[in-house]
C-alpha cells in the first residue's frame, strides 16, 4: 500500500480547486478525495485567537 497523506490547500473558488487537482494528476500524483472546507464562525474564532 502507499504512503497517503492530507494535505490543506486555500483556495479562491472552485475552478482554482479543479486546476490543483489536474495538475497533481498530471504528475501522477493519485487523489482518493477532495473535501471543501467552509469557514463557520467557530473556526474562524479558533483559528484568530490559536496560540503562537
């Protein structure tokens, strides 16, 4: 089995995601999922006031 590994991406709108996900099959690079991650109030509070 190979290594699999998640990686995080911001990105602008949709079509930034699908031109990401051509460019990593195009170098052979297998995707078994992409997941959009939509900011809620939560995160972003989590996310402002995380320790450095």
């Amino acid at each position: 089995m190979s290594p699999r590994a998640l990686i995080t991406i911001n990105y602008q709108n949709e079509q930034q995601v699908a031109a990401i996900c051509k460019l990593l099959v195009e170098e052979n690079i297998d995707i078994y999922q992409v997941q959009l991650e939509k900011k809620d109030l939560e995160n972003i509070f989590f996310e402002i006031t995380k320790t450095k």
